[in-house]
C-alpha cells in the first residue's frame, strides 16, 4: 500500500508494478493534476500505468470522489426558479452519437431539468460541445447567472465544465485523448462521473457502447464498465442506470459534427427519424423521467416522451436553449450550419451491389479524424463540415444507385482519399444474403 508524501515517480513506479495506491496517494496525483505541479508527462505516465495494471474499487472511488471534489460541487437548492428534478445522461461515446441534442430539451419538455455538462472529442468518438459548436455563435461556457437563465427558460443547457468545475479532469481528459489512454475502465468511470457529480445530480442514466465503434468493443468490457459506473455512482449517492447499447453500426444516418446537428434537427422537428436512434433517445428519457419520479412507468414516459416530440415541445426547449447560448436564434428553420464543398458517394469494394454484413465503426471515426473532424493533438482545430450522411446500417443494401454513405469533405483530393478508407470499413456480400444487426439495447444495469 503507497503512503502519502510519496514523490510523484514512485506514485507512478507503484502503479506501474501493479502496486494498490493509498487514498493520500490517489488525491496527490489528482492534486497535482488540478495544480499543474505534476508534469503533463508525468500524469501521462501515470495514465498509462492505470490502464496496464488497473484500480481496485476502493482506488477506482476514491479517484472519482477526488476527481469530483477537485473543484467546486454545484448545489440547486434555492435556485430561483428552477422547477422539477435536476437530470442527466451520458455516453462513453461512439460514432453519430448525437443523442445528447435531442434528449436534453426531450426531458426538459417532460418536466426535467437537465444541467448537462458534456466534453469533447475523445479519440476516434465524437464530442458534444464540439457538434453544438458547428451552430455559428454557440457558447458551451455560461457564467452561473447565465446558466441559471437557461435552465429556467429552457429547462436544459449543454454545457462545458467550467474551469473550477472537476478541473482535475479537465487536464486528464485532454492527455488520454492523445496518450492511447482512453479505454482505461477507470479512467472512464471516473472522468464521466466526476463531471456529473459536480453537477450536482438526482438522477443519471449512463450509456455504455459496445461493438466496433466502442471504447468498449465486447460485451464484457462493457458489462463490466456499466457495473462500475452504477457502483461508484451508487456509492457517491447518485443513483444511476446503464444501458449497453450497439455501437456496431453508426447511430443514425450521420457521423460528423454540422450533419449531426442537422439530423438531430431534423429529428426534433418530426421531419425526419432513423428507428434506432429514435428508439435509444425515447427510451433514455422514459428511464430518467421515471427516476425523476415525473411518470409512474417506464411506459407512461414514453408515452409522454412522444407527445412531446410530436407537438414540438422538445423542439421548442431546444431553440429556447440554443439561443440563450449565443447560438442562431431561429435555429429550427434556419440553423446556419456549414456545409462541405465536395460531396461523393461511397461505394462498396468489389461488388456492383450488395449487403453490408458488418462495420468497422472505430475505422470510419479514425477517417473522421484525419479529416480534419477530430483532434490529433490538443489544440488541433476541428472542421465541422466534414462528414458522412446517409450511411447503411448493417444487414442494407446498397447498389448503383444506393451507396455506402455520402462523404462530405473539405476538397475532392481529401474526398478520394478518405472514400477509400471509409469503404474499406463497410464488409459487404451478396445481395441475395440475409444479415441480422445486433439489437440496440444489449443490457441493463440497474441498481
């Protein structure tokens, strides 16, 4: 067991070697990650030693407590004005992930207030605030007064941590996203609910991804990161749920930052819906709204959940939001998202037609990224523009006059390029073969 007043070399030689960290020990290095006393090589070695040799429970808590408590804990009570349950989701990511859009101001809508502090791009997965930030004049970081505004008169913001909000994670986060730090399980668990427990929630409904396009690529690993959210959120006495969901398909027909704010638009408006992302957004806002104790059963607040999209509701608290964050104040009908000057179909490789068997969803991220649509090093400036729409699921046909996806990108040499990538991500056969996609929802952690 490490004692305190360790150096941080040993902490990390301890870890390194498989060593267990004392409590002391675990909250210098978060010390020392919030303060920049350690190095950020240091704190990416000491990520690395985490992700080769692990945490027990009692090191994975108290990381996630000290992580959480690194800056300040929001508190609502006597927040004027804010009525109903203070509620949340969250993903560990994947590609076309925008469900975060559409559930936010879908549960504001149902009577649930939803303070949602949300992060960027990690690895080949896409970030919320930097989707939202496609929208011109977007503001992710709202000073309390602010903040407070929003959820009063949209019941939802989306927002960015602040820097005295978890800034200990703040700093890990952007070192594993460029140190092959990211699929540390508890690292993972306690980055996302860091955030949310300085949130200062009641309830949270956590979305576990699994498959090709995961942090998490097998059922098990992802089993068993659902168990320790649910836990070490238990234990800090926020009660949560976990949902392992399919992350071996795109969700939705869209992967990029401006076209995924535009189909979940398209979404909230009604005009437009892919099942299985309409499915994952009712069914996450019917186990929050149940837990906020808005509606008996997990049938009710579907129910609820679709009439509020069906009447606009969701669609209203979702402009009411954006514009109170700076963002276009008639976003629903004119959203002044920009758009890629080369468009191209992608096409399968070696067969005129056929059906998409299964994806190599993480591959077609990783296009994404060196697109220019995610960070290869901190700092690197996202293109929003670029992206795929129209994207098959598995078991779809595609043809001549049906391709893999549409490719959107920044200039036709980056279009051929990446339009061999992303079609070697596609596994097609013959047309004629029946192929089953995995079901949405995988498993179910409840406490």
């Amino acid at each position: 067991m490490a004692e305190p007043g360790l150096t941080p070399a040993e902490i990390i030689r301890i870890k390194r070697d498989g060593g267990v960290l004392a409590s002391a020990a675990i909250e210098a290095v978060v010390r020392g990650i919030a303060d920049q006393s350690w190095a950020d090589s240091q704190v990416a070695a000491w990520a690395m030693a985490v992700l080769w040799r692990g945490l027990n429970v009692a090191e994975r808590k108290t990381l996630t407590l000290a992580m959480a408590h690194s800056g300040r804990v929001l508190d609502w009570r006597g927040v004027a004005g804010l009525q109903g349950p203070i509620l949340d989701k969250h993903s560990t990511g994947g590609v076309g992930d925008k469900v975060s859009l559409i559930v936010a101001p879908l549960v504001a809508a149902c009577g649930g207030v939803v303070p949602m502090i949300s992060g960027r791009g990690l690895g080949h997965t896409g970030g919320t605030l930097d989707k939202l930030e496609a929208l011109p004049g977007f503001g992710v970081h709202l000073d309390e007064p602010a903040l407070h505004a929003c959820l009063r008169e949209a019941g939802c913001a989306i927002i960015g941590a602040g820097p005295d909000l978890a800034p200990a994670d703040r700093r890990l986060y952007a070192i594993r996203d460029v140190t092959a730090t990211v699929e540390s399980l508890d690292l993972i668990t306690a980055s996302i609910l860091s955030k949310k427990l300085a949130a200062g929630l009641q309830a949270l409904v956590m979305d576990v991804k699994v498959g090709s396009g995961a942090v998490m690529p097998d059922l098990a690993s992802a089993q068993a990161l659902a168990r320790s959210l649910v836990e070490v959120a238990g234990a800090a006495g926020l009660p949560t749920r976990a949902l392992i969901t399919d992350m071996g398909q795109v969700l939705g027909r869209s992967a990029g930052h401006a076209v995924e704010v535009r189909e979940a638009l398209e979404l909230l408006a009604g005009r437009a819906a892919e099942p299985r992302l309409l499915e994952l957004c009712l069914l996450q806002t019917a186990h929050l709204l149940v837990m906020g104790g808005l509606q008996p059963s997990l049938d009710a607040a579907r129910a609820a959940a679709q009439a509020a999209l069906r009447s606009g509701a969701a669609a209203e608290r979702f402009a009411r939001m954006v514009a109170l964050q700076g963002g276009p104040r008639d976003v629903m009908q004119d959203p002044g998202l920009p758009k890629a000057p080369t468009t191209v179909g992608v096409w399968p490789q070696g067969l005129p037609e056929g059906r998409v068997r299964a994806i190599d969803v993480r591959a077609l991220g990783l296009a994404l990224l060196r697109m220019g649509g995610g960070r290869v090093r901190p700092g690197d400036v996202i293109d929003p523009r670029v992206g795929l729409t129209e994207v098959l699921g598995v078991g779809e046909a595609c043809s001549k006059d049906r391709p893999l996806a549409l490719l959107h990108a920044a200039s036709p040499e980056q279009a051929r390029q990446a339009a061999g990538e992303v079609a070697a991500a596609f596994d097609c056969v013959q047309v004629q073969e029946t192929v089953d996609p995995a079901p949405l929802v995988q498993g179910y952690f409840v406490p």
